[in-house]
C-alpha cells in the first residue's frame, strides 16, 4: 500500500481540473451535495448529489459509486456497480459521470 501522505488526486478536466487535494484519512465524497469534501454546483450534468467516495480500509485506498444516476467509470476497468468498493491506486483515472470529469490519483 502507498503510505497515506505521499498520495494526492488530481482533477483532470471538468468543472474541478488543475485541482489538487491530499488523500489522508479522512473519506473524500463527491456529489453536488453541500456536505461533499469535492462539491460540484447544482446544474452539473452528470454529477449526482451524492456521487461516489474514495476512502481507506485496512491500508487500502478504495473508490465506491454511491448509486450515481450517471455512473463511476475507472479507466481501463470501466463502470463500478453500485455500492460495491473497489481498491484503486496511483496511476489509475477515475470519472464521474463522463470523461471530463476525471481524476487522477498520484
């Protein structure tokens, strides 16, 4: 596992690109809802209220969609189903909704 401190993700087009934010230990939510960590405004296309969540369990960064209308795609692995955690790590592009709104974790 890359130890917490080191890993970061980079938002890579979309409403959010050029943006960094530090993966700690806290979850990280996305979604349109005021209360998400990455907060998209209302009109987004394709962004749910509450969208997805990356988070840590037992040393392992994980990514779960949290029953998106639109879908949570993992590059080269495609869509996640519902509520169903998968381990990502650094190197790996996740979008939310459509290609634009994509994040890398480095």
């Amino acid at each position: 596992p890359v130890p917490e401190s080191t890993i970061q993700l980079r938002a890579v087009g979309g409403y959010m690109d050029g943006r960094v934010f530090p993966i700690d230990r806290n979850a990280i939510t996305f979604g349109r809802n005021p209360s998400s960590t990455i907060r998209y405004p209302a009109d987004t296309k394709g962004v749910s209220r509450i969208h997805c969540k990356l988070f840590w369990k037992n040393g392992t960064l994980m990514l779960m969609d949290m029953g998106s209308s639109y879908g949570t795609y993992i590059k080269g692995r495609g869509r996640l189903n519902r509520e169903q955690a998968v381990a990502v790590k650094s190197g790996d592009v996740f979008y939310i909704g459509e290609k634009n709104n994509g994040f890398l974790i480095k």
